[in-house]
C-alpha cells in the first residue's frame, strides 16, 4: 500500500506540490494526470525516495520510503527521462539490478525480452525511445516490485506495444497484488487500466475518484427549446459549462446530475440528451479558467 499524506515539496522559493494525500491500495492501479509542470513528476519522486517531502509523509507498507533501503528494494521507479550508460545492454542491466534486488527473476527477464522482441545483447543506447521505455519495463518488472511507479511510460510506444504494456501490467497487479501509480498524458490509456484517477491542479489534488464512479455526477445535457432561451433562464442550474447555437443548448453539469436533469425537463425541452463526460472532457473541465484568448497572439501585425 501507498500512503501519501498531506505532502509537500519545494524547491527554494517555489512550491512543487502542497499538501497532497493520495492513498493507493494493494493490487490496484492508479492514474495520475495534469498538465506539465502540475507536479506529477515531483510526486512520483518524492514517492520513490528520490526528493525528501518538505511537509507531510510517504509511508510504503507502513514504513517512511526516504533513505529506507529496505523498503525501496520493493519498489521500482520508471522515470520520464531515462538513462543508461553508453555502452550497457539489457544484458548488462539485468545483472546490475541483480545485485540490488533480491527478488530480480532471471525468467520473467527472458520471457518479457521474448515477448517484446527485444534483442538483450544490443546497447540500448541504440535503441529507439519506445524501445528503450520497452527495456526499463522489462527491467522493471523482472525486479518482481510490491510498488511501481511509472512516469509517462507510454510515452513513444506503439498502439500493439502499448496494449501489450497495458494487459502484462493488470496481470502482474492481479497476480502479485502490487500497487501502481502510472502518469500519462493519454487519458484513454489510463481509462482502460486504472482502478482510480487522479487530477494534480495548481499544486494541488483538484479530483481523487474511481474510475467507474467518476462520470456518475458528471455529464451533458444537450436540449433543444421551441423558443430560444437566454444563459439567465438556466440559473438555478449548477452547471460547470454551457454552450449555445441558437436554440441548442449544451450544459455540463459536475454534481447532483439526476437533480440538473429534473430541473431542465421542467423547461419543457423539445428535445434533452443526456451524456456522460469522457476522461478528457472531465480533465478540460477541471482545468476550466486556463483558457488564452488566442485572438491576441498575432494582435496588431
């Protein structure tokens, strides 16, 4: 189990992260998301015992992680930016986390290298960016970790190797009832994997749901009236968003759905539709105010 508890973290004057708690349960996987530079980077590496929380605490399996060698041989931490020496190969790597982890399992190595079609006497300096983020999984998983952690790790890999990724990481987490935290920019990737999604906004956790309860209170209403109405007849509507072509109305409601829904029947619509919101459109939704005003880019040329 993860247990992130009112975390904080900065760097000098600048706060990263501010009083984030997250719990994260065994054998489940969970999703991270934000625009870059929200901080999700920042937590992964405070998680991992790379930084040392400013405030609050990260507990593994009950234990603080920061310079707690013990706990960090049951963790593995895939990060965005990867390095290897220049002249390693997968091979190389396998013996050198050997000496690191106990549980490394030479089997799982080979039958991951088969399954990716990687060539583990190769330098993997010289592979491509999705193949090299194909070698740190396999390396990865091969440590048979209780708590992984991967940042960005899709990023660069194929539709076959990304749904290869996406079903050895449920069986793993079904198997070995592992905890995972998993950031993407692909909201679809993390909407087919993950038990619970969370939203890093302005430093802060601004959204911390299941995914199959996520859309419940949030949804659409697309209605059309005889009559054309104006935004003031839908104020005691508590709507997030609201669109208008003529007399089509869109409106996105966040919470009390069934009771938005009741109040915009009694308008008496000609026609209401009512749809759940996707990963993406909840995430523009929470990220409502970081709008620009693009009309003033190429103002006065």
């Amino acid at each position: 189990m993860i247990e992130i508890e009112k975390v904080t973290k900065k760097f000098g004057s600048f706060t990263a992260i501010e009083d984030l708690s997250i719990t994260v349960e065994e054998a489940s996987i969970y999703g991270l998301v934000g625009y870059n530079g929200a901080g999700k980077t920042t937590l992964l590496k405070t998680v991992s015992g790379v930084y040392r929380p400013d405030g609050g605490a990260v507990r593994l399996f009950g234990e603080n992680v920061f310079d707690n060698a013990k706990v960090k041989q049951r963790l593995f931490y895939i990060p965005d930016d990867l390095y290897f020496q220049p002249y390693t190969t997968m091979r190389k790597m396998a013996k050198f986390y050997r000496g690191y982890y106990p549980r490394f399992n030479l089997d799982t190595f080979h039958n991951l290298v088969e399954v990716f079609g990687l060539d583990p006497t190769k330098r993997i300096n010289g592979f491509s960016k999705g193949m090299q983020r194909q070698a740190e999984i396999i390396l990865g998983l091969s440590t048979h970790p209780d708590v992984l952690l991967l940042d960005e790790s899709f990023d660069g890999l194929d539709p076959q190797k990304r749904e290869i990724v996406r079903k050895i990481l449920l069986e793993y987490v079904a198997e070995s009832g592992a905890s995972v935290i998993i950031s993407s920019h692909d909201l679809h990737d993390l909407g087919n994997m993950c038990d619970r999604i969370g939203l890093i906004n302005a430093k802060h956790l601004a959204l911390d749901a299941k995914i199959d309860e996520i859309s419940e209170n949030r949804c659409k209403f697309r209605l059309a009236f005889q009559e054309e109405k104006k935004k003031e007849d839908f104020s005691g509507i508590d709507y997030s968003g609201f669109k208008q072509d003529g007399k089509i109305i869109e409106i996105t409601v966040r919470a009390n759905a069934d009771e938005a829904e009741q109040k915009l029947k009694a308008m008496e619509p000609a026609l209401i539709e009512r749809m759940p919101l996707t990963l993406e459109e909840i995430f523009l939704d929470e990220m409502e105010g970081t709008d620009y005003d693009f009309s003033k880019i190429f103002a006065g040329q």
